[in-house]
C-alpha cells in the first residue's frame, strides 16, 4: 500500500470515529484533498484511494492537471484565493469554486457563467474571525449578500467555506466552525431559490476533527494526505543574491498567518 493510499485509509478512518463521537453518519462528510503543489500522479493516486473531490488552490496548477486529466473520476473544486483577470480560466472548468469572497469577484463569475450559457456552482466564503488580513465575507455584511443573490443568476450558491484564525490546541477553531454552522441552519430555514447548503467546507490537516464536531460536510486535507510541501527554492537576497535557500518543511504548527490544508 502506498503512502497516499495509506494515509487516505487513515483520514477516513478519524472522519468516521468523529463523525461517530458527533452522532452523524461518516457518510455525510466528504474527504476534499487539497492537491496544491502535487503532481498529477499523486492525484490520480488519491482518487484511487477514494477521496470524493480534489480541491486546487493555484489556476495555473488547474489548468496544468486538467491538460493532464488528473482530475478523471473526481470532481474538481478550486479553493484557493481567486484574482478577478483570472475568472474565465476557472467558470465551467471546476465543478464547484469554493472560495468567493467578494462582491466583484460574485459579479465577475456570473458575468462570465452566463456568457458560457452555464449557471456556477459556488460556495461563499465567510471570514468567521474578522480578520482584516484574511479575505472572505464578514458576517455583519453576510444577511445582505445573501438576500443579493437573486441578482447573480448565473450562479447557484451551493454553500459556504471558512478559513479560521489559526488555532494552537484542539477545540480553538470550534466556536468559528459554530458560527457558520448557524449561518447555514438559518438560511436553509429562509428556502431561498437559488441557495443551498450542501456543503458546510470547514476543517483543514490541523482541526478537521473539531469541525466535524461542529457540522462540517466537507473537510480539506492536503498535508495529512500527501504529506509536507516542498516549497520551491529562492534566491537568496544575501551576498549579492549569491546562493540559494534551501526547501523548507512546514512545522508541526502552522507559522503565524498560515493554515495547513
């Protein structure tokens, strides 16, 4: 059994026992791996283990594996931050775009679904810490953008995505995973037409168990599948930019300002 294979096996086996230790079916949490930084090969590997969807985070890495058909047999849902110039490299070839955080990044995806003649899949992220340095929806302005939603036609809200504050022990992210589970209960009561919340995508390497515990139906996991990332070498600025850096491991902890996926 491979790496990916194993390590799979394994996340499934921790959904479960908390999706069991939540009193929820495991069947309603699906597994989302994060395949930034890996190849089409690992992909293809970690669809074969059984993830239920991958998720990208970089356009030019999309539009590499797509050429390369790593995405065969799984659906695809784009994660990462999303620059407007590059919206119609991305409507109608994901299944899903999990991370619209703004309202002209909303504007610029139904522009382009409709020119395409499609309605987008989307999720709306939602920065549940209000962190000024993090993108997302605040939830103060959050109430207003859904009822906007009847003007975005060509997109069809699927559910929401967060991104919370960096904790450093179990049960630190629960109360922001608590927020959006209530966002979603409130808007379903509402029955909006073009408003779902099939997906709950809350919980990353570091605290996915906890956000099971709190209602996710999606996690994204990148590191615990694949393992670390090695992030490209860079030039050094010492010595005349003599030299290289060399790759670096993330920690054990995410550094301040980052999250393994």
């Amino acid at each position: 059994m491979s790496m990916i294979t194993e390590n799979v096996a394994q996340i499934r086996s921790r959904i479960a026992a908390a999706a069991r230790a939540a009193g929820r079916d495991p069947a309603d949490i699906r597994l989302c791996a994060a395949t930034k930084m890996n190849d089409s090969a690992a992909v293809r590997e970690a669809i074969a283990a059984g993830v239920d969807c991958c998720g990208e985070n970089r356009v030019q890495e999309l539009v590499k594996k797509l050429d390369e058909h790593a995405y065969d047999g799984a659906p695809v849902h784009f994660i990462g931050a999303l620059q407007r110039n590059k919206v119609r490299q991305v409507v109608g070839q994901v299944d899903v775009i999990e991370s619209v955080d703004r309202r002209e990044l909303l504007a610029d995806i139904n522009a382009e679904a409709a020119k395409r003649g499609i309605v987008q899949d989307i999720l709306l992220e939602i920065n549940a810490g209000g962190e000024k340095q993090k993108s997302g929806f605040l939830l103060k302005e959050f109430p207003r953008i859904v009822e906007e939603m009847a003007d975005y036609p060509a997109v069809r809200v699927r559910g929401l995505m967060t991104v919370p504050p960096i904790g450093r022990k179990k049960g630190d992210n629960c109360r922001y995973f608590q927020k959006i589970r209530r966002i979603a209960v409130d808007i379903t009561a509402q029955k909006y037409d073009n408003i779902f919340m099939d997906f709950l995508s809350m919980g990353m390497t570091d605290d996915f168990e906890d956000a099971i515990a709190c209602g996710s139906t999606m996690v994204r996991i990148g590191t615990a599948i694949f393992g670390p990332r090695n992030y490209a070498p860079v030039k050094s600025r010492c010595a005349g930019g003599i030299g290289r850096q060399a790759a670096h491991h993330p920690p054990a902890w995410p550094l301040q300002g980052e999250h393994r996926r």
